[in-house]
C-alpha cells in the first residue's frame, strides 16, 4: 500500500513516537547547535529497530552584528548530510543539504512535493541565503543503528536547528530495505559531436548506478545553461539487471529529459507531488522553454518505482544525442539492500557552486 494513505490513520500503531532535536537543554531559548568550520558533528546516533519518518532543519551563521554578512552564503552546498545504517563503514546517503531537501544551485526557494517541502521568505526566495526550512518525510528503516552526521565544509561556523522524528520499533519486517541517495556534479559536460544519433549511453550523464536488490524512486537534477540553448531533447535510459551495460536497447528508454520529468512543450514553474520545475533563474514568461540560465527539476517515482535485483544504471543525455556541453549536477535516490556500492568521492567543495 501506498505509505502516504490516509487508510494508516484508521489501525493502532505498534510503535513509539520519538524525536531527537537542538532543543536547548538548559530550558533556555538557544535551541540550536553550532557545527564549526571544517567540523562534522554527529547529531544523531539512534539504536534500533526504527524508522526515521520526517526531518526538520534550518542552518544559518552566527548570530552577531554581522550577521549574515559574515557567513559564507553557499552553505547550502557546503554543508553535507551523511547518514549511515547499522554501523555501516561508508554513508548510504552523502548530499550537500541542499540538495538532498531539492534545492539545487545552492539556492533557497519554496517549493512542496509528495515527499519534501521548503519555505523562506520572498526577499530571499533564489538566493544563497541558507535561511530555509527544509523538510523530508522519506520513510527510513534501519535495523541496528541510525547515524547522522552534519559536515560544515566552510572555513566560518555555523548554526543549525533541526526535528528528527522517528518511530522506535520491537521489530521490522524482514523485506525493509534501507534509502540511499548520491549527489554528483559534472561541470562542464563533454559535447559530443555526431550525426545526430545515440544508440549507446555511455556518453550520458549518469545520475546512478547502484548494486543490490532495491528499487529506485528518483532524483532531482540542477542544470546551469552555460551554452544557452534547450536543454530538454536528452532521452533518459534505465538499464535493469544487465551484465553487460553496453547491450541494447535499455529496459526503459524514454522520448527527452522534459518528458521524463513529466513535462511537455518546454518546462514550467509548477511543483507538483511527484515531478516538477520548483525555480529557474530566468522568470521570463516568454522564455516558455526555461532554456536560460539555472533550473532545478525533479521526478520522484513514488507511485511507480523502478525494481532491480542485481544493478540498475540511470543515465540520461545532456541535449539530444549529448550535443551540449552544461552544467548538470543531481542527487538520485533509492532504497536497496546493503551493502550497497561505494559511492565515488564527493565532488570537492571548491568545484561544487553554480556561478
């Protein structure tokens, strides 16, 4: 059954609500934790059997005279969320904050999905100012041990509130599958020059490629036009359970990166529940295409998600038959087994801002 039926409201539950938060201990009104420059902290350490329903967070710099003048306002980018599962080496989820709640380019704008939603206010929507609530209501199921670690990648301080919700279990069904999601970042992207044909994927961007059992359910990707033309003609290919990356045709191959993130005749400024154009740089009526300068966009196969046992790569091309050579940087998400692959090194903190 869908996790987001109101039908779950109408059973008992056999669970504890828990939460851990920056509450201030002292009962005081500084409710918020400071993560100092080049720190990670670890702000949660969870025994389970649980699961992490929602997460709260806001992050900003220190509070002085200054104020924000004083804060490295990339923060959304420079800042990394890592959780891992059941005392795992490496993390199942490695993202710039940012990113990983669906702002992509750094930059801080409202929008609302099926599973993450964000506020700030007007005079700062599609800025570098990190001042925005960011929420993600992902169900994530872990066994052992849950651990969440905040990594300030910025040479000044900063300060973060933030809810994590979960619920504390006796146990978990034997098929729960721990969610994983990867930022990558590819600036600029090597056009290709063809005769307009693309029968392989191995010049396409690929937004994951991933070993195990599990399903994948999506990713938001952000685009920097750097050559100003239509980005929307690159097919998307999903290739399932293959030994041989390279066999043709994928198992799922679709018709332009518009249509598969559920758009048609260019993109628009919508957010719906599972697809959408959240923010573009350019707001320009006439410009119906958003073919200009900066977009964030994203498709969450909630309803329909994507199964592998073995492997899954997704990839898709950037312009038809990769004849564009932008900025493309994403974060997919999944939920398999572990252990899962590891992920390739983040993209270093100085080649990971859109400017």
């Amino acid at each position: 059954m869908d996790f987001t039926s109101l039908d779950t409201l109408t059973t008992f539950k056999n669970f504890k609500a828990k939460r851990i938060s920056s509450y201030d201990k002292t009962g005081g009104n500084a409710d918020s934790i400071s993560v100092k420059g080049n720190e990670e902290k670890v702000i949660a350490n969870i025994e389970g059997p649980g699961k992490i329903k929602h997460i709260w967070c806001t992050i900003f710099g220190p509070w002085g005279p200054d104020d924000d003048r004083n804060f490295d306002i990339h923060a959304l980018r420079n800042t990394l969320i890592k959780i891992y599962w059941d005392n795992e080496q490496f993390p199942s989820i490695e993202c710039p904050i940012g990113d990983f709640f669906g702002l992509g380019h750094g930059k801080a704008y409202t929008y609302q999905c099926a599973i993450f939603s964000t506020s700030c206010n007007e005079a700062v929507s599609g800025q570098t100012n990190p001042r925005v609530a960011m929420n993600c209501w992902l169900p994530m199921p872990f066994l052992k041990n849950a651990k969440i670690v905040i990594k300030n990648e910025q040479k000044k301080n900063i300060s973060m509130y933030f809810y994590i919700d979960y619920e504390k279990h006796n146990s978990l069904p034997k098929d729960s599958v721990y969610l994983h999601a990867q930022f990558k970042r590819i600036n600029p992207l090597v056009p290709v020059i063809s005769n307009g044909k693309n029968l392989s994927d191995k010049d396409n961007y690929v937004i994951l490629e991933a070993k195990g059992r599990g399903h994948y359910i999506g990713t938001n990707m952000s685009i920097n036009n750097l050559g100003g033309c239509w980005w929307g003609e690159g097919d998307d290919m999903i290739f399932v359970d293959r030994d041989n990356n390279d066999s043709w045709p994928p198992d799922l191959h679709g018709t332009g990166s518009e249509d598969y993130f559920s758009h048609a005749w260019g993109m628009q400024k919508v957010s719906h529940l599972y697809c959408g154009q959240p923010w573009s740089e350019v707001d320009d009526h006439t410009n119906r295409h958003h073919d200009e300068g900066k977009v964030c966009v994203y498709r969450y196969h909630i309803l329909d998600p994507i199964p592998f046992t073995k492997s899954i790569r997704v990839s898709i091309e950037h312009g038809h038959a990769n004849d564009q050579g932008n900025d493309y940087s994403s974060v997919a998400y999944w939920y398999q087994d572990e252990p899962h692959k590891k992920f390739e090194p983040m993209v270093p903190v100085d080649k990971r801002i859109s400017e």
